[in-house]
C-alpha cells in the first residue's frame, strides 16, 4: 500500500517524460508542393522518409523528379516524410491511391514502410530507390557501391603517384580505406576501392580499418590518423557518420580523403578530393520515363553502375587538374566496355540493368 | 620496425589519451551519483546534448569558453530533468535515464534538422579551437610526453578531476553526505539530513561532468556533431565505475583500460590486419573478465579460508 502514491510519481514522471518526447516528434509535419489536376497527365508523387536539404541523396531525387516535370510533362508532387519514422507509413498511404501513375521513394530505411503500403495497394504501382523491395507492383533502383568505389580508388592512386601535382601528397604509394562496419555492404566498398587502386599501379599499399559503427566519428579519426601516420596519401572513408572524422582527420594531418554519398567537398575543401555519389536523379529520371512509354516492369531490380552512369564521382576542381578527370573516366569507359571487372561482395553481386 | 614497435608507438599513447578522457569524465560524473546509490543510466544522453550544445554554440559565438560553458549547461539542464523525474516524481533511476537518452538522440536529430537542415551531422565551417596542452621541454619524458602534447586543455581538466573528486567525495562534508545516503538512507534522515537534496546535488555534477565529456568528445578533435556520436560512450563509463568501485581512482583505472583496449584494438586491425569484428570485443571483454574476476577471486579465497577451518579444528 505505502508503494502506491510512488506507483502514481511514476507515471507522472513517465508522462512528463513522454509529453516532451511526443512535443517533439509532433512538431515534424509533413510538407508539400503542387497538388496534381488534369486526369489524363502522367503523375508522380515523391515520398521523402527524411527532408529535402541534404545536399545529396534525396535532394537527388528530387532533381530526377523535377526533370520528369520539365521533360516528360508530368505533374509532380513532393510529400516530405520529415525524419520521424513513424510517419512514413501514413505519408505513403496518402499518397498511394490518388491518381498517381507512380509514386517514388527510397532509402533502405523506408523499405519495410513500403513492402506493407504496397500490398495493400496493388494497383498504385511503385519506384523505390537504393534498395530492392520484392512486390509486384514495384520497380526496385539499386546502385553498384563498387563501381563508385572503384573510381574513388583510382583517383587515390593517381593522387600517391602523381603527387607533384597535389602539394598535400608525399608520393608514398599508399592510400587507405575506412569503412563503418564489417558488414558485406562495406566490404563491397572495400574490393571496389582495393581494385580501382590496384588497376593504375598493383605495387600500391591499400590499408584498411573498419570503426565498428556509423555514428562514432572519433574512432575514425583515430583510426584515419594512425592510417596518416603509416603513410597514407588519401583515406576514402565509406563510414556514415563515423567517416566525418575520417574527413576531419585529413584536414588536421593536411593530407587527402574522399567523401560518400552526399556532396562533402565543401567541408574541407583544402583536403577533401571528390565525394562518391549515386546518380538518384539519373536512375529515377530513367525509371519514370519507361514508367510513362508503359516499358517499366514491376518487380524487378533495375541496377545502376558506372555503365548506365548511376554512379558517379563528384571531384573537388580545385584540387584534382583537369587531366586527372580526363584520366577517371577512361578507367570509367574501361569498367563500362567490361574490359576492368570490378570484383564484388555478395549478396551485392550485380550486373548493371542494360 | 618490428611489429610490437609499430603497435606501441608514440601515437598510441595518445589515442589512449584520447579516448579514456572523455570516458573518465562521464565516469567521474557518474561516480558521485553511484555513491548516492543512484545507477545513472543517462549518462551517456547527457554527454551527447553536451556535445551538441558545445557545437551549436561554439559555432554560433565563436567562442569556445561559451561553447564549453554551453556543454556543462546542456548536462546540467538534463540531470536536473533527470534529477526532478526520479527524485522528486519518483520515476525508477532506470526508466527516467532511459528516457533521457531517447530524448536526447531525438532531440539532437530534431535540433539538427531544424537549425541546420541535415538529420545526420553538423560540421561548422569556422570552429573556435580549444586550448591545447603544449609541455615545453616535458615532451620528451616517455610515453607520457607525447601522449599529452597537443591534447585539448579538457584532457588536463579529466585529469586534475580525479584527485579533486576524491577530495570531495572523502574529504569534504557533502562527499561525506554522498556516500552516507548511498550506504544507510534512513540513517541520513535520522542525523537530520535531507536525502533527496544530496542525491540531487550528485545527480547535477555527474550532469556537468557529462556536459564536458560531450565537449572534449565533439570539440577536443573533432569540431563537430554527428547524430549519435558518444557511440554508446557513456554505457562504457559506466562499466568504468563498476571496475572501479566508483570512487574516483578506481573510475580512472577503469577508464584506462577502456581508452587502452579501443586503441589498441584500432592499431592491432591495421599493423596486424586482425579480424576487426574481434578486436571490438576487447573492450567488453575486459569488462566482463574484471567484474566477473572480482568476485570468482573473492569465493576462491572464501573457500580456502572455510576448507582450513576444518584442519585448524582437528589439530585442537
């Protein structure tokens, strides 16, 4: 009996607890643009899980989206889900059914929102990028991580071996490679890297760590700085948040490192050579136009690599000379003629979609 | 350079540094409200929204004492929350510094999103730099030496934080309150104490201690804020007060042994290409082998003093 007035505290403190929680979570409404209007346009609504502002992956998409509208006509809508998971599903449930020929999302995190909305509407026909949602009314984009990650170590073999050209560089044939987790997804990073570095010069050290985490940028530079230490022209940090540190590390040391999956050029502009990218608005743009000639077929995989121009790497001009750019893309060409196989991690073991 | 060479170099001692100073902080905070009998799971919640306010108001000052004041503040702000829900709402320790720790991570990802636009992180492109600690003609004692030059002043501030928490914790009347109110509450009452007013004041210091943790791990080198960047950091602290009983010696013991394990399981992957899902079990393991050690070591000696008994008795 004496515990029950410490019974109610406690929920008291929970609910005070919970309310600040739910404030915040409330205060991430959903956004939109340009409702759609004549029946007969081709129409497309944009489902963002996260915000539009990224510099990168969505904003990416949304470029894709804005061709449709200047080049194919259509009518577009952007309904931004906002970073609060729990509103995705409803976001994609109140765009599906409503008279769009197609409605496009993407990331590997709104997946699970997709596959329930998508059964339950089996007429809405779907395109979700950057992972592979297996429903017959959606049309899956994924991108070849090591094609990019091969281009990412080209430039960082070309950078030790040329270094008269880039005053940060000491010419130590050794680059190296920091990856978040040891998870397949970043050991595909890592062979793409290892044979990119390898097919400008085989006798170049590739050195390789993986932090453990996404999110812990200190270990990254700790580890970036040890890479530094043994001589490491240029780190190419496949690390999420924990590569940030990767990146700060080669403005502390003042040396080199590339970026990934967002523009990161701009951070350190004095270090950072080029940001790894996956074209979205390339591969989105292409989708939604089979979408529109009724060529698009649903539940299959469409794969994106350097061949169809899905990936790409986004260089820093005022470090890397035009030369150097000339230099990336004949390995690029050579990756797309199928002349340089990039080796590959499964399950990410793809052939580009033709 | 042999391969023990290359693993215990000059930079190894200092990433040691590194990363035990910010677990040393944290875990000084916690191990006052430890003593207070308090099992502070927040504390890794409050070195992150110490960590962000550092960032946020560092890069909007360019200040960086108000950065770190700012930090201190965030923790503080936080425990006091901690603090009200626990102690005067009676919420368990438990859930309320759960709490604080899903409100933190999804306060800091609001704050991110709204302020600057990115979910993900926050690099300010101008950063005011913390003082760092240059030894002169000291940087030539081994090991020590370059271990400690070029580390954030934060780092000296862990260290010099130990002898002064030891001194409050043992030598001043509120750390003998502290550690009354963790032993016998109700003898607390009945020398006329409040209880609940000394458990907040070591709540509130483990807050600031937090917010200074969070300030050396975004500010001593890195300049900036990623979601969730203490990367469990504070849960590690709080390891670091078991192994050290927490009192404060035992924290910085603890703390060096965490700092020593993630360096050298970062050098072990590079130098000797080990298998990295391994080596980030060190630190863990560590962990379980000292807290189960303790106790397997005291049962043995349990048993050898019972197992004697016997004898001495026969021999009368």
């Amino acid at each position: 009996m004496a515990d029950q007035p410490r019974k109610k505290r406690l929920v008291r403190a929970g609910a005070a607890l919970g309310a600040v929680a739910g404030m915040v979570g409330a205060l991430g409404v959903p956004a939109a643009s340009a409702a759609p209007h004549a029946s007969s346009a081709f129409k497309v609504a944009y489902m963002v899980p996260g915000n539009l502002g990224d510099l990168g992956f969505f904003d990416s998409g949304q470029k894709g989206i804005t061709w449709a509208h200047q080049r194919l006509g259509a009518v577009v809508k952007t309904v931004q889900g906002t970073t609060d998971t729990s509103q995705w599903t409803p976001d994609l449930k109140a765009v599906s059914g409503q008279g769009y020929n197609v409605v496009v999302t993407g990331s590997s995190q709104v997946a699970q929102d997709l596959q329930a909305v998508a059964k339950q509407f089996p007429q809405q026909h779907y395109i979700m990028f950057d992972d592979n949602v297996p429903a017959p009314n959606v049309a899956s984009i994924v991108y070849l991580q090591n094609d990019g990650a091969f281009l990412a170590g080209v430039l960082s073999a070309l950078v030790t071996t040329q270094s008269k050209h880039f005053p940060l560089a000491k010419g130590s044939d050794t680059v190296g490679i920091v990856g978040g987790m040891n998870i397949p997804v970043i050991r595909d990073f890592v062979v793409g890297f290892v044979k990119g570095a390898h097919a400008v010069n085989p006798k170049i050290k590739v050195l390789t760590s993986y932090v453990g985490s996404f999110t812990d940028p200190q270990t990254g530079y700790n580890q970036a700085v040890e890479m530094y230490n043994q001589g490491a022209d240029v780190i190419f940090a496949a690390a999420g948040g924990s590569g940030l540190g990767v990146l700060k590390a080669s403005a502390k040391v003042g040396r080199y490192s590339i970026g990934v999956d967002s523009n990161q050029n701009g951070l350190y502009p004095k270090n950072i050579l080029a940001s790894d990218l996956k074209n979205v608005d390339v591969s989105v743009f292409d989708l939604l136009k089979m979408a529109k000639a009724g060529t698009l077929k649903y539940n299959k995989q469409y794969v994106f690599g350097l061949s169809n121009n899905g990936v790409q790497l986004l260089l820093n001009n005022s470090l890397v000379p035009k030369f150097i750019s000339v230099d990336l893309a004949r390995y690029a060409s050579q990756v797309a003629s199928g002349k340089i196989a990039v080796p590959c991690v499964q399950p990410y073991c793809l052939s580009a979609t033709k | 350079m042999s391969a023990l060479g290359q693993i215990f170099n000059g930079s190894l001692w200092s990433f040691v540094v590194l990363d035990t100073s910010t677990i040393l902080l944290a875990g000084l905070g916690g191990a006052f409200t430890q003593q207070a009998n308090i099992l502070n799971v927040a504390l890794d919640g409050m070195m992150l929204i110490g960590a962000f306010a550092g960032i946020a108001v560092g890069a909007a000052t360019q200040s960086i004492a108000l950065a770190v004041l700012a930090a201190m503040g965030a923790g503080l702000v936080l425990s006091l929350l901690f603090g009200w829900a626990s102690l005067w709402l009676g919420a368990d320790f438990i859930v309320a510094g759960v709490g604080i720790g899903l409100l933190t991570s999804g306060l800091s990802i609001f704050l991110l999103e709204r302020l600057y636009h990115n979910e993900g992180s926050f690099t300010p492109f101008k950063f005011p730099n913390l003082p760092a600690i240059h030894l002169g003609p000291f940087v030539h004692i081994p090991v020590l030496g370059p271990a400690l030059e070029g580390q954030s002043i934060l780092v000296a501030v862990a260290i010099l934080l130990v002898p002064t928490c030891h001194w409050v914790l043992y030598h001043t009347s509120f750390g003998t309150h502290v550690r009354a109110v963790g032993e016998d509450e109700a003898a607390v009452v009945a020398a006329g104490l409040r209880p609940r007013r000394i458990k907040m004041g070591a709540v509130l210091i483990s807050g600031v201690l937090c917010g200074l943790a969070g300030a050396e791990l975004a500010m001593g080198t890195l300049d900036q804020f990623v979601s969730g960047m203490t990367a469990g950091r504070g849960f590690i602290a709080l390891a670091a007060i078991f192994v050290g009983r927490a009192t404060p010696v035992g924290t910085f013991i603890g703390s060096l042994v965490f700092g020593l394990a993630s360096a050298l399981a970062n050098q072990l992957q590079q130098v000797l290409n080990l298998p990295s899902n391994l080596l980030f079990m060190v630190p863990y393991v560590a962990t379980v082998v000292v807290l189960l050690g303790r106790p397997v070591l005291s049962a043995y000696r349990l048993r050898r003093t019972a197992r004697q008994v016997p004898e001495a008795l026969a021999q009368t």
